[in-house]
C-alpha cells in the first residue's frame, strides 16, 4: 500500500536548460536504491520506500504537478543524507517563477511569448556575465573619480554668449564639480578652500583630511593675517 503525503519544505535555482530542485526530506540515503522517481511532461512524482527506523513501515508517495512549465527528456535525481536533489532538464528556455503552475495563469512558455528563448537567454547572462557587469557597475560606483585631473573644455559658443568664460563659467563649473562629487571630494573641497583662504581646492580627502591646507596666494602677492 502507498500512501501519498504532503510535499515537503523544498527551493530550487535554475539555468536557461536546467532547474535544480531541492527537496528535504532525511534518512532516505539509506534505502536510496530503492528511492523512484518518475519524470513526466507536466510532473514529477516520487516514490519513497520505508525508512528502517521511521515511523511508517509503508511505502509513501508524493506528486510535484503541474510543473510550471514543460520537461523535456533527460531529468535524472541523486539522494543525499538530508535532502533529494532533482536535476530538471527544460523543455523550453524560460525562466521559471514558481515550482508548480498556477492554475489561474497560463503556462510560463506562454507568459513569455514568442521571445521566450530570448528573454531567458539574458536570463542566463544575468547568472552568469550578466553578474560581472552588474559588479562592474557597483565597482565603478565605489571608485571615486580624481577631479584633480578634470580637464574643463571651452563650449564653440563662448564667443557669442556674454556670459561665458570668466567668474560665469568657473562658478558654473565649480557648481558641477561639487554637485557630481561623493561625500569626501565635497568634504576635501570645503575643508581646502576654507583653511587656504581661497588659494586652494582639493578633491584628495585622504591627504587633505590629516593636515590643515596652507595658504598659497598668487606669485607676486603676500598672504596677510588678520
């Protein structure tokens, strides 16, 4: 006599072509050649013999259906101390949102549509290239750029706007630069400006932060104190 039970605690990560599918049930490692599973288009059910210590001495069954989406042949299982690891090949390149279809949507194949194949293959890239461009990204949000080096470029049209070039243009520019700075470059910028009396301006936080900015005034003019 077989005995159907719930489905146990259970997650999955997937692949374009793959779902690993993780069900945690222990102890079968014991009798796991005599642990069946069958693999069907839409389903998947699982056939478990009695544990010799567990508290059935029947065999038990349970049923993973309907399946998100299709399978296509070639799925295989291993049985570990702690859980039962199923390999689920796809039979379409899509990208599954939940184990079991929801009876109130259709099919993920066709939520997708025809660009389905597509739209998973990026999927794939996110797992996989996809993830080095999003840590690239994270990395260059982390680097701080050197505004030191900033070269400022003359617009073509300063010669026929009267507000260009002069005290205009560099407060322009200044308001940019603190604008588009992070924390420390504005920290650095502040703290230059103010110990130097207006001589100098600094985005180098890590040398500016351990020392006051000395005052350097223009060659031929004397710094005075007050």
């Amino acid at each position: 006599m077989t005995t159907e039970i719930p489905i146990p605690r259970y997650d999955f990560y997937q692949t374009p072509s793959e779902l690993i599918l993780a069900i945690y049930l222990k102890g079968y490692d014991k009798v796991k050649d005599d642990v069946k599973v069958d693999f069907e288009t839409t389903s998947i059910k699982i056939t478990l013999p009695p544990l010799p210590s567990g508290p059935s001495p029947e065999t038990q069954s349970l049923t993973l259906s309907p399946l998100a989406s299709e399978l296509a042949p070639g799925s295989s299982f291993r049985v570990l101390g702690t859980k039962l690891e199923l390999k689920l090949q796809k039979g379409e390149a899509v990208s599954w949102p939940t184990l079991l279809a929801d009876p109130t949507k259709p099919p993920v194949a066709q939520q997708a549509g025809p660009s389905s194949s597509r739209a998973a293959g990026a999927s794939a890239v996110s797992g996989g290239a996809s993830k080095s461009e999003s840590e690239e990204v994270a990395q260059k949000k982390k680097e701080k750029r050197n505004w030191d080096k900033f070269d400022v470029e003359e617009e073509e049209n300063n010669a026929s706007d009267p507000n260009a070039g002069g005290d205009a243009a560099l407060q322009k520019f200044f308001s940019q630069l603190y604008g588009d700075a992070d924390d420390d470059t504005r920290r650095a910028m502040i703290k230059s400006f103010t110990e130097s009396g207006g001589t100098t301006l600094s985005t180098d936080w890590s040398n500016i932060g351990k020392q006051t900015t000395p005052i350097r005034p223009p060659e031929g003019v004397e710094a005075k104190k007050f």
